[in-house]
C-alpha cells in the first residue's frame, strides 16, 4: 500500500502534468487536501512534507482537528461542506477559506462572526453547474446578485467560485460544467469584480478540471485512501 508521502507525490504529479498538457504557469494550480473522516495524524504527516491546506466537510470535526493541530502555524484551514446558520462562528473563527457559500444570509453570518485580529476570510461562491435538485448551490441565474452583496459584506474576501459537477463517464459534459464556472468568473469581473479562484476537480476528474480553468483542486481518496464506514461515521460527529 502506498505511503501518504507516495500518494501526495503522485497526485502533485498529476496536477504537474495536467498543467502543462494544458499550457498554463508552472504555479497555476493549488492543492487542497480533503481531509475529513481522516486522522489528525494523517494531516501533521502531510504537513511535515509541505502541505498547508487542507479541507473539512465537518464543523464539529474541523473544530477539533484545528484544536489538535494548533501547533502547526501555518496550516490552512478550507471549509468546503454545507454550512447551516447555527453553525458560522466555528468556521468564522476557525478557517482561513469557506467554499460553499450560496446564501446571503450565510455570508452576512461569517462577516460578523469573523474576528478583528484573523485576516478577512477567504471565499468562494458554490454554483449549481449541473443543474440537479439535489445538488447545493446558487443558481448560475442568481449568481451575479449574491456575489455583488457578498462582495460589498466586511471581514471577508471574495476570491472566487466553487461547483461539484454531476458524477458522470460523460467526458464532454463534464468539461461543459467546468467550463460554465469558468465563463461565469469572467463575467463577473467584466462587472467590476476580480476573482482568481476556481475551486473545482477531485479525485477522478481533476485533468479535466485543471484543463478548463480550476485554479485549487480538492482532492481526498487519491490521497488518503477510500473512506471506511468507520471514518465516514467519525467525520459526522
């Protein structure tokens, strides 16, 4: 079984490739490392090696971690799940990103909550590229409203889009997804604003990702490994 060392080597590799294949800057892609369900010691392990961001899904869970971890000062911490209203001031005092924004009231929730002496936080706006019900996120419709408000909120900094297209064997459809995000930053900073990010691509998907425009790709199992029932129930807490 590979090492975590081997597998983050491998997966900066791949990222390296895609890149050039692409015909962009050396520099032009950022790793985050989805670490949720998995061991603190697993991200001390990484961060030993060179990582510095990694993401959670949990609020409870990045609580912890970010508790265990303290003694890591320049560990960055992504919140990239679902955020409820109740749940803002963990992750406003806590991260240095959040990724999934699609609601005003969220956003307006971490401004207040961020605190003086942190540095605005980071983040991006979660965009429903496929088009399922199912899915979270801001219609491509409402986009440009919410991220004009989210913009003008204080104590944060908008820096970008963020989607989780349609799992599907479809090649072109899913770069037509990419795509979407991509043409949805530019139009943005046609109107005045000026986004760099794009946070999309994961384990399976992240050539194609990095081939139409992502700027940080999320990656998980090609890092960690497969998540076992037990780590997925821990990760819930």
């Amino acid at each position: 079984m590979a090492t975590i060392f081997a597998r983050w080597q491998g997966v900066l590799a791949r990222i390296r490739t895609a890149v050039t294949l692409a015909g962009r800057p050396a520099d032009a892609v950022q790793l985050l490392a989805v670490s949720k369900t998995f061991p603190a010691a697993d991200i001390a392990e990484l961060y030993a090696h060179g990582q510095r961001d990694f993401g959670e899904n949990y609020v409870q869970e990045l609580a912890g971690k970010a508790e265990m971890l303290a003694n890591l000062p320049e560990l960055r911490w992504h919140f990239i799940g679902p955020l409820q209203s109740n749940k803002t001031r963990i992750v406003a005092e806590t991260a240095s990103w959040v990724h999934a924004i699609d609601r005003l009231k969220i956003a307006e929730r971490l401004s207040s909550q961020r605190p003086e002496h942190l540095p605005p936080l980071q983040v991006c706006l979660q965009v429903n590229v496929s088009g399922e019900t199912s899915k979270s996120g801001v219609t491509p419709e409402g986009l440009g409203e919410l991220a004009q408000a989210v913009a003008a909120l204080p104590r944060l900094k908008l820096r970008g889009l963020m989607c989780i297209p349609e799992a599907t064997n479809d090649q072109t459809w899913l770069s037509e997804q990419f795509r979407q995000l991509r043409q949805l930053q530019q139009a943005l900073n046609t109107q005045g604003l000026q986004l760099d990010t794009l946070s999309m691509g994961m384990s399976g998907d992240l050539e194609s990702a990095i081939t139409e425009g992502a700027t940080l790709v999320r990656i998980g199992t090609a890092l960690f490994g497969t998540r076992t029932i037990s780590n997925q129930a821990q990760g819930t807490t």
